[in-house]
C-alpha cells in the first residue's frame, strides 16, 4: 500500500488496525501525571521535571500531580455523558490541555490547593471543551 502512492489509504487502513485508545483507567491517569512530576525534563538537559520547573516551591515541599489523581478522575467522569459511562476512555489531548493550564497556573504563583481542587479541574475541562467533545463522540459511537 504504501508504492502505491496513495497515503489516505495507508493511513486509513493503519489507523484501524493500530488504534491508539485513550486513558480507560485511573491508572493510566496516574500514570501520565507521574510523567509530569518525576518522567519528564524542562528545559531539556536540564534534569528539572516539568512540575519542578514550573512550581519549583510546590514540587520542593512534597506536592505531585500524580497525587490529585482521584480528583481529576473524578472530573473526567463527571463531566461525561452518562450513556457512556460504561466505557471510559479520555482523550490525551484534553488531559494535556488540563495539565498544562494547572502548570500554568502554579507558575503565576497561584496556591496549590487552589488549582488542584476538584472545582479548578472541573473549570479546566470546561475550558478545554472537554464535554462537547465527549458529547460528540459518543453521539457518533
């Protein structure tokens, strides 16, 4: 397929036999905001986390990303159409979006607990059109 010339149809035909599935588990979750406390480096070569580098005085007294977890999870839930609540998987693009205004945010200097409270991961889907997104897709799944 791929002499032929015709890209879409590679890509059409991979793209159905190697499926990337979003996150299906708060373990998957857990996972990728570890990836920002502990798995990740900024600027490169630098050995400073992304959390380090942009809440250095949060992530020196013990605060990680990974702990809020449960919360965000929760989020993520709540803010998905119940008819698919069956079947959770959340698009890495969303959590990104989420993670990356939270960083944001701690890097301006704004409280922790403030930015990491159920209600601020909740206002940071919303503005990341997490719903209409989830909405959307399970109207056409």
């Amino acid at each position: 397929m791929a002499n032929t010339g015709n890209a879409h149809v590679a890509a059409r035909f991979m793209a159905a036999h190697a499926r990337f599935h979003g996150l299906r588990a708060e373990s998957e979750l857990e996972y990728v905001l570890n990836g920002y406390d502990i798995d990740s480096e900024w600027p490169a070569q630098s050995n400073v986390t992304f959390l380090q580098y942009f809440a250095p005085n949060a992530f020196a007294s013990g605060q990680r990303l990974a702990d809020c977890t449960k919360l965000l999870w929760q989020a993520l839930v709540e803010l998905s159409p119940k008819s698919n609540r069956r079947n959770l998987e959340f698009p890495m693009q969303h959590i990104a979006k989420v993670v990356e205004g939270t960083l944001f945010r701690l890097a301006r200097g704004e409280d922790w607990d403030d930015v990491t409270s159920y209600e601020s991961w909740l206002n940071g889907l919303a503005k990341a059109n997490f719903s209409d997104h989830m909405r959307i897709i399970s109207a056409t799944g």
